[in-house]
C-alpha cells in the first residue's frame, strides 16, 4: 500500500522540493573549499611541531573531503545548483579535489539510480554475490571476499577507490587507445585516426566525451601533486594526502553500502522489480549525529534522494519530515548498526533480499540437518 501511495505522490513530491538554490549551493561549496584549504595549511604546519599534533587534521581533511564527495555526487545529478554551467563547473573542480572524473562516474552512478533494487543489473561497489555464486567459491575465495567487505579494509578500498583505480584506469586505457591506433593505423593506412579510435573498445569508457573527462581531470589532479610537493615537500604532501584520501574513500564506500546492503533489504530481479518498492524496503534512512549529517550533505536521508535525485541536499530534511508517513517503514540505520549492516553481503535470489553471512550458514545448517533426517517408511497393512 506504500509503494502504491508513493507511486501517486511521487510527483507531486519532486514538482515540490527539487528547486535547486544557486546562492546556497554555492554557500556550500565555497565554505567547504575554504575550510578544506585552512586545515591543510594548519596539517602542513603541524609537520613541525609534532606528528600527532597532525593526525586530527588529517582525520579533518578526511571529513572535508567526504563533503566534497557528496557535493561533487550532487553536481552529477544537477541537483546543487540550478544553473546548469556551476553544477558542470563546480563538478569538475570537486573532482579533481576528491580524485574522481565527476562527469564518467555520474554517469555510472545514474545507472544506479536507474535500477535501484535491482541486483541483477547493479550490485554496488562491492558486487554483491548471490547466494549461488558465494557457494560456488573456493573457501580461500570466500574468505577473501568477506575480508574485502569488512570495515577493517576500508582504507584500503578507499585507496583503490579514489586514488589508485581512477589514475589506472584512464592511462592503461590510453596506452591502450595508443597500441590499437599504431596497429590500425599500419593495417590501414588510409583511414584517418579519428576513424581507428572511433573503432576502439574499452571498458574504462563509454564515449569520446568520457575520455576527454578524464584526461583533463587526471591532468589538473597531477599537475597539483606537482605543485604541492614542490611547495610543502613530496613526503609530507603524500602522506597527508593518501591517509586523509584512503579514510574519506573508505567512509563514502561504507555509507553507500549500507544504505543499500542491511538486514532484508529488497533486491529482486528484473522480472519483480519495482521501482517505488526499492525506495522504501531497499534503500535505508541513516540515522547520523547532525555533525555528520553535515559532512555527508544530508546522503543519510537516501529514501528521499532516490525518490528523485533532483532533490538537493538542502531540501532532503524539509521533504522527510513532510511526507514522514509515507516513509514509516523505512529501514532505519543507526551509526552503531553500521558494523552490522556491513556483514549483510549476499544476494538471497529467491527471497529476493539481502542477508549476512550468518544468516546464510544458518539457512545451509538447517538444510543439512533437515537432509540428515531418515525418510519414514511407510508400512502398507496386511
């Protein structure tokens, strides 16, 4: 009955609250950009001091740099700002800061959007196995893959996330575009190069527009490593820059996660799969102290961004407590549940949601014991 209301509302409820701001969105970036810039020098200076007088503003500059994530995932969806030129602008500046080509990875993102709730089209970062395809590892691969999902290895996946993979990926692919443009060129000599990398495939983009994107974020983000380290020193500025980077990766990766992967979260095929559905029993309402509602721009209220992206940030809060009825039963996620939630890293096809790795041994436990049963042998009468 839910959904069905909401199917109704949905609307309504988007013509209402998603008006981007321009002076707010604004508001936000620049006070995020200064702050973010003042912690550094106060980091830089630290140095000198003493190395743990460092560390809380490192633990700062991570926190900043989660809100230039969030706010950079908002100028992909053109939700920050309603001028179209800033949300472009201001996407490719916040970017480059959090390490990521904003443009490629809203496109991606969009995907998501697009199929929330439908675990046979997206998975989320970790690419949620199935029930069937985690029984059909290896026990060395199960253990792997339950390490990976663990909040203990977040720092890693968040180096992988914003620091490694995105610089990876755009130059092996271009060595890539390279290679095949040298052989092409040679099998054909005639054809002129913009038709030889019009044939080129790769997964690491999808477009001529995503690679130019890439290139110049990647461009932009090396020349200030450049900069930096020539200005405050190469060791101090990397190992400021990765640790923040890797703890800021790490915290985005574990709130996206949980906010799709919980206890029974909905997550069905393409066959069943319902939009408005997803938004109430696949998508969790994050209960987070207001400080780090501040620092994720609102995200914890993911009920409301996936009801319609367009929403921005600072409309979530007002939309939530309006509507609040319609989103009574909505999962609510504390930040100590977060643990918790974290272990819930299969894909139950059958039921159609999301469970831990206990309750999957618990499910395995029961049919080898119900296995273990004798049948009873019926004695026909005399």
């Amino acid at each position: 009955m839910s959904a069905q209301k909401l199917k109704e509302k949905r609307r309504n409820i988007t013509l209402l609250y998603a008006r981007s701001d321009d002076a707010r969105g604004l508001t936000q970036v620049l006070i995020t950009l200064g702050c973010l810039a003042l912690i550094w020098w106060a980091a830089v200076s630290s140095v000198k001091l003493s190395l743990w007088l460092t560390v809380p503003f490192i633990f700062l500059i991570s926190l900043f740099t989660l809100r230039v994530f969030a706010l950079m995932h908002e100028c992909g969806h053109a939700s920050l700002f309603r001028n179209q030129q800033l949300n472009r602008g201001f996407g490719f500046l916040l970017g480059v800061i959090a390490g990521m080509p904003q443009y490629v990875w809203s496109q991606h993102h969009s995907y998501h959007h697009a199929n929330n709730g439908n675990w046979e089209k997206y998975r989320g970062p970790y690419t949620t196995l199935s029930v069937t395809e985690y029984e059909a590892l290896t026990n060395v691969q199960r253990f792997i893959y339950r390490g990976k999902c663990s909040i203990v290895f977040m720092p890693v996946v968040g180096f992988i996330y914003l620091i490694f993979n995105p610089r990876f990926t755009w130059l092996k692919g271009s060595l890539d575009l390279l290679h095949h443009l040298f052989k092409s060129k040679l099998a054909q000599p005639h054809l002129p190069i913009r038709a030889h990398a019009a044939s080129f495939k790769t997964p690491y983009w999808r477009s001529r527009e995503q690679y130019w994107h890439m290139f110049c974020n990647n461009l932009v983000l090396l020349t200030g490593w450049i900069l930096l380290c020539w200005s405050i020193g190469t060791a101090r500025f990397f190992a400021i820059y990765i640790i923040s980077l890797s703890i800021a990766g790490g915290a985005g990766i574990v709130l996206f996660t949980v906010q799709h992967n919980f206890e029974h979260s909905y997550a069905s095929d393409t066959r069943c799969w319902d939009y408005e559905t997803a938004v109430l029993e696949g998508t969790s309402f994050l209960l987070l102290p207001r400080w780090l509602n501040w620092f994720t721009v609102n995200i914890g209220y993911h009920h409301i961004h996936h009801l319609s992206a367009r929403i921005p940030n600072y409309q979530l809060i007002a939309c939530h407590n309006e509507y609040q009825d319609l989103f009574a039963n909505v999962t609510r996620v504390r930040l100590s549940q977060v643990p918790k939630a974290l272990k819930c890293i299969l894909w139950d096809e059958s039921a159609r949601r999301i469970i831990s790795i206990e309750e999957y041994r618990r499910q395995t436990s029961s049919r080898a014991w119900l296995n273990d049963i004798p049948a009873t042998v019926e004695i026909a009468p005399s």
